[in-house]
C-alpha cells in the first residue's frame, strides 16, 4: 500500500515538474531514483545468502548490464549539452567509483576477467560495475566461496540495472526539456528504445504466476481484476499485484499475474470468477518470461495472398487478397462468386437475408455470368465499367467478386489453398495463367505443419538466418526443427538444429524427383531441369512436360527400381480398375507410371496411385458371349467380326461386355492388347476342347427362320460345359495307324484328341470316335461316346427296365410302344435328342416319354390326346406312325444331319454323341431292349450295346424328331445324310458305319424301330428304360412338361418355344439322369441357336 | 515512473463491450474506440489527437490484438518494460496489436522525434 502511494507521489512530483522546471528535472529526478535503488540493494544484501538463481541468468544479466553501459555511452555522446552535464555528474562519481573498485578489486581481477572472457568489456567497466558492492575485506571470502562470487555477480546486475533506470531518467529527462512545456507523454523516443535483451527480466523484477482460469473468460478476468484493483486502490485491502496478463489463444486456460509474493496473487484472485487461484499457480522462471511475452508476428498480409473466409455464404472458399486498407483491418479480396441468379424473384425483401442463411443449398462457385444476371434481374444490374458489374448489391469484377472484407472475418493462417482452387484465380482477365507462386507460397509457408516436408535423408540448405548457405542432410526431424549434418563449407560434420522456417530442399539439376504430397502433381516423377530460389522446375516422366513446384514438395526419387510402386504391385496385363465405370488393362509398366488401354480403346497414363483397385483375375470360367451367341472366356482365342479390324487374339480378361484381346500380330503401342465388346468377336479356337462357338449358321438356313410356325428349332446339341472330360484320360487307339496303342489324352477339341503315346515318344492327334476308354471300374473298353455320357443314370435305367417290361407289356397297347419309344429316346438318348434336337422334338418326345411313363396305361393317352395330340398323334400314331415313322426316319436324317452337322455345330457331335450314349449307357439296357427287337438291327448296325442303344435311341427319338425335325433339318440333314437311308434302317446301317456306332445305330433303330418296333419292341424295352428316366425326371418335370409339352409342336415350330417348353423339362430331365449337364447345354446352346 | 497523463483513470469496461475494444497501435492500450474519440488516447493524446472527429482514431487504433495486461503499476512492473509500457498510464494493454500506422500518423511520431516501436510483434525480429 505505501509502495502505491509512493509510487503516485512520485508520478504527481514528476508531473509538477515536467510542467514548471524543465531545468532542473533531471537531478532531483535521479536523485528520487537512486534512493529506491539503494534500498533495493539492501535488501538484496540481506538475501545474499539465499541461494540464487542459476548461473546463466547471472551471467547473462552480467553481460547486459556491459553492453547496456557500452550503449547508454553511446547515446550519451549523441545528446545534447545537457547530457554532458549529466556525463559530467557521471565523471564526478566515476573516479570515486574507480577508485574504491580497484582497491577492493585487485586480488581476484584475473578471475573476473576470465569469466567474462566472452564479453568484450572493459576491465574498467567491470570494476565499475562490482565497485560499490565489494566491501573491503571481503575479498577472500569472494574468492573462496561460490556464494560470495554469485553475490558479486548480482550485485553487478543490480548496479547495472540502476544505472540503467538512471540512465534511462536522464535520458526521458531530456526529452522533456526538449519538448518542454509539453504535457509528458512517453512514447518511445527515439534514443530511449532499449534493445530487448538488455530488458531480460531478473531476479529484482516481480515474480509471475500462472494461475488457471476458464477457457476463454481470460480477457474477462483480467478486466475483472483490474476494476478490483482499482476499486481496492486507496482502501487498506488494496491489491498489491502489479499487472495481470492474458494471452488468449497461445495460452488459453490461464492467466498469469504479475506481483512480488505469492499471498498478494492469491488475495487478488479470490473472488475473481473463472478463475481458480485455489487450484494452484505456477511460478514462471525467470528464463521462461520473456517467452510469455513473445510475439509472433502474423504472416503479412500482401496483395496476392490468399485467405478464406469464416463465414457466410463463402465459408471456407478461398479468396485473394487485391488490397489491404484501413492499415490492414480490412481487406480487399475477391473471390469466385457463389450466385443463386434464380434465387429470389421479388426486390427486396428484408426476410430474404434470413432465409438464405437458412436455405440449404448454397449456389455453387461459378464466375459471375452477366447474362444470367440479366435475364433474371436486370434491374439488379448495373455496369459501371467495362468488366465491372454491380449486381444485388455486391461488385463483380472479370467474373470474380470483389468485395470489401474485415480481417477478422477471414482466416488468414492456415489457409493452405488447394491447387485446384488456387487455379480458379489462376486464369484471370488476361486469359493466360498467370499462377502468381510468389502468393501462393506465402500462402502456403505458414502451414508446414500439414505434413512433414523433411524426412531423413534430404538435403537440406539453410537459406535464411544466421546459419544461411548451410547445406547439410537432415538427421531428425522434431516438431518443427530439423537436425541436420552439414556437408559442406567449414562447418563440414557438424549437427545443427534448424527450424523450418528458412530452410528448404536442395537439389541439384538433373536430380530424379518425386512430388510429394501438397501438390497437384503428387507423385510425378521427372528430372530437375532448373532451380530458382525454392522453386524447382522438372521434366516429368510421365507427360514430358514441365513442372514447376516448390522444393519442399519434393523428394529425391529413389532409383532403385525396387522401390516403385508400380512395378511391385501390379504385373503386365493386369486388370485394374480406375473408376467405378472404366477399367483398364496394363499394358506398360514404367518405374513410377503405369499405361493403361482402358476398356474404350483409350490408352493413358497414369500414377499407380491414381488406380482405384485391381482387379484378380477372373475364375476362368467368367463367361461372355460372342457375336454367334457362343461363350467365349478366357483364353479362348477370337476375332472381330463386327466393327473391328479383323484382329483377332486371345483373350486376357473378360469385364462385363468387354473382351481384352491379346493379339501377336498386333504389336505397336498397346503391346498387342487391344479391346472389343464381345459381341463383336466370334470364337475362333476354345479353349480346353470346349465346344467352341458357332452354333448352326443361321444364315444358311433361312427356311427355318423363316417358317412361321415351323417347328423346329435347329437341332440343340448339348454341350457339356468346361473341360473336356476326356483330357488326361488313359485311352487306347482303336482304329487307324496307331490301332491298338495306349496313350494319354494332352488336349482335345470337340472331334478330335491329341494322345500323348506311351509307347511312342509321339503326340498324335485322332478323332475321338476312334478311341476306345477303358472303364475304371470293371476294365471295360468304352467307346468316347459311352465314355463321356455320365453313368449313372444307366445303371438305374438297367436296373429298372426289366421291370418295366413287364409293366409295359401289362399297359400292353400298341400305343404303348409306340409311346415308348418316343418316350425311350426322348428319357434318354432320346431325352437329349428331343431337347436337344428340337425342342418341339422335346417336347414331342417327352410327351411320349410322358405318356409311356404315365402311361404304362392311361396316361399315354391322356396325355398325347390332350396335348401333344396332334405330335402324339403322331406318336400314338407311331403305330399309326406311317407319317410318324416318316418324322421318324426324318429323325434319323436328322441326327445324321446331326452328325452331319458336326463339322458346323461343334457342340452336334457332343450331343449327338450323346444321343448315341445314352443309348450307349442304356447300352446296359441294351441288352435288355435288345433282346427285345433292335438288338438284331443293331447287331448289324454296330458294336454291341452301344449301336442298340442308339438304335433304340435313334428310334425313340425318332419319333420324337420326327416331329419337329420333320421341319428344318431335313433340308440339311438330307443333303447329308441320306434320310432316306433312315427309311431304310438296314441299309441305313450298313452305311452309316462310319459314322460314329451310335448314329448309325440310331438310325436304323429308328427306321427299324418305328416299323417293327411297335409291337414288342417299343413295348418291351421303352417301358425299361423309359419309365425309369421318367420316373425320375420326369415325374417332377412331367407336370410342367407336359402342359408345356403340349406345346410341343408349337415349340417344334418355335425355337424359343422349344426353350421354353423344354427347358423345364430338360431340367426335369437332367434331373433324371441325363445329367444336369445335359439338360444345361442344350439350353446354352438354344441361345446360340437362336 | 509516472504515468503520462494523470487526469487518466481506468474505467471498467462491461463484457459486452469488449466488441468495441481497440488497441492503439503507438502505445497498444485497449480502451473502447468511444473511449478514444472522446478522451484521445492517455499515452499519445497530444501527439496524436483522437479527439479531433478526423478517423485518426479509426486509423491508428486496431481492433485486432491479441493479449491483455492490466497493468497497475507500470514503473514496477517487468512486463511493462518488456513491452515499453512502462511510462505509460496504469490500463490495459495489448501485447500485440495487428495493423499498420497510417504515414500521416508517422509523421506527427516522427515530427516530435518519437520512434515508433510497432507493436505486431515484428520487433522481434531485431533481437
């Protein structure tokens, strides 16, 4: 409380006399003042003892207070002639001084010297400085003790300290009279501006604590205890604290107090709200105060800059500065405007403003369009200038708004523009790019904390600051000081610490680089080509154009190949995706870059980065399909047919309607990749011995498609999907040169086998039809036809047809066999026949089958009356059968046709194959049938079980094909077989035995059948083999079948219908035994066929 | 030392008002710019008279600044010398005020031979 009023004596004394008696301010003003140093220094005197603070403060209040007296030495040569007087009064007390130091001084001058080694003061002022303190006879004590050292050190402060307030007095003191008459301001005068460090604080100055306080209530709570401060002023409570500070952002959550003790921080404190002084304070050292005080000075703020708004309609967007006004508080910026032109119809209205705030949707960023202002609101517009429009209010200028912005709403740190919208600026009324990267560095520098732009191992140079021109490598890198090793100039394996700021990357030209993040150009890879200052242009690999970006966005590219990225994670001619619709297929890996042939035929390059996935091949069975309606996959080899060049390849990835083609024809650029839809490619060469491709060429056939009604789809030869079964299978050569050797089976295509010998070093290849498999399980020599038609289904044909004979013989009925047969083929062989054949054949056949199994009686009939009638009735009529028998023989025609056919439909053989082995596999049964009446058409006809099955087959199916086949093959089927041959089953035969066993066979089986067959032979044998099948298949199938059955002779007529009708049935079907497989195909292959 | 002008009192400003808050940039006391047209600034009123209607008082005081001190006892107080506070009148202060002195003020500084000691914090870049 004294000390207060002391302190405003003194300042009313000093007023008076700055009013009244300039002259003789300066004594009677340093006098006052040397009285408080003096008592200062008594009391220090007491706390001598006290262990004080640490050695580097001492020392560095030491130097100062040197350099202070070096300075105010200065000045004082500069002043006027008052200030001799005062120098004068300095001289007068100086000599005095000198003297008593050197006396107290001598013994330990070496000493002193050597601690001030550094300082380069005189000897004299050193004395100077200790001279009052140093009692004589203390000296040894000085010297023998630390403490007595330390105390000298602090007197020297203290005594410098005072001389400098001193000086300071004096020097304020002339101000005064130089401006006398003045009321005294004190601003800083030009001679009274102290350097920083000679204001470092010392141990004399109040202590300064911490104290917590709520966020953000720090302004609040120092105002608060300054109006208590004021408010205490005068009364006994008063507040001894001293100052109060708040740093707002830097620190947020605490306030620190300034004050001599403890207790007088505490009084003050209580009762403050928001403030916690209870919860504990925290002493500032001494060393740490002068960093509460730091400043920072702010990024200025240059035309050019850029800044992005708080908020408002443009929150976040970038904006450039074009002007600082008002002394920097508000700036001229422009921005890409955000106008909604349709927004608000009426004129003013005051809610608008309201609304809009509130109004979801903000307009997007788009230049300013005079025509759009016009046409929506004319009256709102008006052109001051060319380029110049004010529209609702705000000014619009080259397209940009332009507009007058309080600093405080702009975010002027931190901005880090993206180069995407810095560009938006970029193209400005000049038209040409005029990317100002002065600006936008300045923008960028303040936020270097975004990542870190130095990693270990970069070369670094210093190009600012004290240790400017250093070039080292950076070692470690700490928040934002960098450790680096120098590597050149004299400093040479030096560490040093340097913080970001001021330093940069170094390159050199011809260095291999690579854009690091911040940068649009991320992860171009290129050459340095030139370097100014921190800007360092390449030549990027990738579009050989150049670059120019800023040396901290860039790193040295590693050379080692090993480490790119696109060579370690994706192969050549790998599928990868770039976006959600395009996908591409690489066709060139470079270190860093990839080229790409995307799926429209477009070739780029790209970063590896920028591919969005990869894509892993494809199972292998990914199936598309080709201009013919074929699958094709992958590795089939294809050709353009449509649209193309004719290339043709093999395919590496199929992607949705897309086929990428490996051509080695077609070298060049792509690598020999090159794309086309599948729809327009046709399959030249499947792969695997998969049937390959072209159903019947529909073009040949034009009385099919064009028969109306027409029955019969082209005969449908199931396919069996994947790899072909009999590769890898042991088989032996049964006719031909080789006849008799074993070999195994390498590859095969869908008639012919490449057989690896085992007796010869040989690969020969042969027909397929000339090999003969042998069965696992009993050794039994089976043809290819038997070997590929799946087995089981026979055995429960065998094992059932027995009885069946008997049921059959129980329906008894002429109709019954001739049911049967139909039915017999169309469940076995005959069930592919049908389905396969034709799918009114199908359907005709299962109706039969139908009505076999059904109709061991009854159901025959029903069955055929009801739906098939009229195919039925041809089937019924099989007895009646003469025309049915035609169909029939047809039939054989038709599968010769068939086979005939074979050469075109790759899949036919299979199927017909198939037609023959059911029969085969029912070759089982064969025996059984054959006995019944075939067998001895068959003996002719072929080998033993096979050639009956197929007969029998032929004859079921005959029937069966008889009906739709009557349609369409026959023109076909005629020309090559001779159907005719069909009539004539015996004969038929005998020709046929080239023909693969189980066609001819077929035929005649059918010829003979139909004819003779009726009577017992349907009857015995159909209903064996067939009610077993039906049992199976067809039961479930029968349902559906039959009602869409009925269809048949429409299907007949129909294709599609056929699908349509069969197709459940052939499920039904292969359900039975047929194989899944079988009743799969044929509809795959319907669609070819189509 | 003494503050500069005695007849100065410190007046509480309520919390609403710390919007109109404004720091003067020559001696970065924080007083409300009503404050300052009326009474002119308590360390610079003659030099710089913000009393006179012109918008010197708009030009040389900022509304951004950063940090608080109220400072009561300018002459004892470090903080004040460290931040040349220290004769000036016992207030407010910023420890930084953002902006620059017009010329015109410059002027008036330089005509009383006065430097001017900015206050944005780049007078740390002369250590």
């Amino acid at each position: 409380m004294s000390n207060i009023r002391d302190a405003n004596l003194h300042s009313d004394e000093e007023d008076d006399d700055d009013f009244g008696e300039e002259e003789e301010d300066p004594r009677p003003e340093k006098r006052q003042k040397r009285a408080p140093s003096d008592d200062e220094d008594d009391e220090e005197d007491d706390e001598e003892d006290a262990p004080k603070s640490s050695g580097r403060g001492k020392s560095r209040n030491k130097s100062n207070g040197a350099n202070e007296d070096d300075e105010i030495e200065d000045l004082e040569d500069e002043d006027d002639d008052e200030d001799e007087d005062d120098d004068d009064d300095d001289d007068d007390e100086g000599p005095r001084r000198r003297r008593g130091q050197r006396r107290a001084h001598n013994p330990f001058l070496d000493t002193m010297a050597e601690v001030d080694e550094d300082d380069e003061v005189d000897d004299e002022d050193d004395e100077e400085m200790e001279a009052d303190f140093i009692a004589p006879g203390d000296d040894d004590d000085a010297l023998r003790h630390r403490a007595g050292d330390d105390r000298l050190h602090r007197q020297l402060d203290r005594q410098n300290q005072a001389d400098f307030a001193e000086d300071l007095e004096k020097v304020a003191a002339e101000m005064r009279d130089r401006h006398g008459g003045r009321r005294g301001h004190r601003l800083g005068d030009a001679s009274t501006v102290t350097p920083k460090r000679l204001l470092l604080p010392s141990v004399n100055d109040p202590s300064i604590w911490g104290v917590k306080c709520k966020p953000g209530k720090e302004k609040e709570a120092v105002f608060t205890i300054m109006k208590k401060v004021q408010d205490m002023k005068g009364t006994r409570n008063a507040l001894n604290i001293i100052s109060v500070l708040e740093r707002g952002q830097s620190m947020q959550g605490f306030i620190y107090v300034e004050a001599r003790r403890q207790a007088d921080v505490l009084n003050a404190l209580t009762n403050i709200p928001n403030v916690y002084a209870r919860s504990g304070m925290i002493l500032v050292p001494v060393d740490e105060m002068p960093d509460l005080l730091r400043v920072q000075k702010k990024a200025e703020i240059m035309p050019g800059t850029f800044v992005r708004f708080k908020r408002g309609k443009y929150q976040g967007d970038l904006a450039q500065v074009v002007d600082v006004e008002q002394s920097g508080q508000i700036l001229n910026i422009r921005a890409v405007p955000r106008i909604d032109y349709g927004a608000r119809d009426d004129g003013t209205d005051p809610t608008g403003k309201r609304k809009r705030a509130v109004g979801a949707v903000r307009p997007p960023q788009r230049l300013f369009s005079e025509a759009e202002a016009r046409k929506y609101h004319e009256r709102d517009l008006t052109s001051t200038r060319r380029g110049i429009f004010t529209f609702q209010g705000e000014t619009y200028e080259g397209g940009y708004l332009v507009k007058d912005v309080r600093v405080t709403a702009l975010q002027l740190e931190n901005v880090n523009p993206k180069l995407e919208e810095v560009t938006k600026f970029a193209s400005t009324g000049d038209g040409n790019e005029s990317l100002d990267l002065q600006a936008l560095s300045q923008s960028l520098k303040a936020s270097t904390d975004k990542y870190a732009p130095y990693q270990p191992g970069d070369m670094v140079e210093v190009y600012s600051g004290e240790q400017a021109g250093m070039v080292g490598k950076v070692t470690r890198v700490r928040a934002d000081i960098v450790s680096m090793n120098v590597q050149e100039g004299p400093l040479k394996g030096k560490d040093i610490d340097v913080p970001f700021k001021g330093l940069r990357k170094r390159f050199k030209e011809g260095d291999h680089v690579k854009v690091m993040g911040g940068s649009r150009y991320r992860d171009e890879v290129g050459m340095v080509v030139k370097i100014v200052d921190d800007r360092v242009t390449f030549l990027s690999d990738l579009s050989m154009g150049e670059i120019t970006v800023f040396s901290r966005d860039l790193r040295e590219a590693s050379d080692s190949g090993g480490m790119g990225t696109a060579a370690g994670k994706y192969d050549l001619w790998d599928l990868i995706q770039l976006n959600a619709t395009t996908v591409a297929c690489i066709i060139k890996i470079d270190r860093e870059s990839l080229k790409v042939l995307d799926q429209e035929g477009a070739t780029r390059t790209i970063l590896p980065s920028q591919v969005a996935a990869k894509i892993p091949p494809r199972r292998k069975d990914a199936v598309a399909t080709d201009r013919n309606g074929s699958d094709i996959r992958v590795e089939d080899t294809v050709k353009e047919i449509a649209g193309g060049e004719n290339r043709s390849g093999v395919i590496h990835h199929l992607y949705r309607g897309f086929a990428f083609i490996h051509s080695k024809e077609l070298q060049g650029e792509t690598g020999g990749i090159f794309v086309a839809r599948t729809n327009n490619l046709a399959t030249m060469i499947a792969k695997g011995g998969r049937v390959a491709s072209s159903g019947p060429d529909l073009s040949k056939m034009p009385e099919m498609s064009k028969k109306p009604g027409g029955n019969m789809a082209p005969p449908i030869i199931p396919r069996q999907g994947g790899r072909d079964r009999i590769i890898g299978q042991t088989v032996h050569v049964r006719q031909g040169p080789y006849k008799g050797l074993l070999g195994i089976v390498k590859d095969a295509t869908d008639t012919t086998a490449r057989i690896e010998l085992h007796s010869k070093n040989k690969t020969i290849t042969i027909e397929k039809m000339k090999l003969g498999f042998k069965e696992g399980a009993t050794g039994r020599i089976l043809s290819y036809a038997e070997f590929v038609q799946p087995k089981k289904g026979f055995g429960d044909r065998s094992g059932s047809s027995t009885s069946y004979g008997s049921g059959n013989s129980s329906a008894g009925g002429s109709s019954w066999s001739g049911g049967r047969t139909p039915a017999g083929s169309s469940a076995w062989a005959g069930s592919r026949t049908p389905a396969g054949a034709h799918g009114g054949g199908g359907g005709g056949a299962r109706t039969p089958a139908w009505a076999g199994g059904a109709g061991d009686g009854g159901r025959t009939p029903a069955w055929a009356s009801g739906s098939k009638t009229p195919a039925y009735g041809a089937n019924d009529g099989s007895r009646t059968s003469d025309p049915y028998r035609d169909g029939s023989r047809t039939s054989n025609p038709y599968r010769d046709g068939s086979r005939t056919s074979d050469p075109y439909r790759g899949d036919n053989d299979g199927s017909r194959t198939s037609y023959g082995q059911p029969v085969g596999a029912s070759g089982g049964r064969t025996p059984a049938w054959n006995p019944g009446n075939r067998t001895p058409h068959y003996g002719s006809g072929e080998p033993g079980p096979r050639d009956s099955g197929t007969a029998w087959d032929s004859g079921s199916k005959t029937p069966a094909r008889s009906l739709s086949s009557v349609n369409d093959q026959w023109n076909d089927s005629y020309g090559n077989n001779s159907s005719t041959t069909a009539r004539t089953p015996a004969g038929y035969n005998a020709t046929s035995p080239e023909f693969s066993g189980g066609y001819t066979a077929a035929t005649p089986g059918a010829s003979g059948l139909s004819a003779p067959t009726p009577g017992g032979l349907s009857a015995p044998t159909p209903p064996v083999s067939a009610p077993t099948p039906r049992a199976n298949a067809w039961d479930a199938p029968t349902p559906g079948g039959p009602t869409t059955a009925a269809t048949p002779g429409a299907s007949g007529g129909d294709n599609r219908r056929y699908y349509d009708a069969p197709t459940p049935q052939a499920g039904g079907y292969s359900s039975a035994k047929t194989p899944g497989a079988w009743g799969n195909d044929d509809e795959d292959d319907a669609p070819g066929y189509n | 030392m003494s503050s500069a002008n005695p007849d100065y009192k410190w007046r509480p400003v309520p919390t609403n008002h710390f919007r109109y808050l404004r720091a003067c940039m020559v001696c970065a006391v924080v007083l409300t710019l009503d404050e300052f047209t009326r009474k002119g600034c308590p360390n610079c009123h003659p030099v710089l008279d913000y009393t006179t209607g012109s918008d010197l008082a708009q030009m040389c005081t900022s509304p951004i600044y950063e940090g608080c001190i109220s400072i009561d006892k300018p002459t004892e107080s470090w903080i004040a010398k460290w931040l040349r506070l220290d004769k000036y009148v016992p207030g407010v202060y910023a420890t930084k005020v953002v902006g620059d002195l017009p010329e015109d003020a410059m002027d008036y500084l330089n005509a009383e031979n006065i430097e001017y000691i900015p206050r944005d914090g780049s007078e740390n870049n002369l250590e």
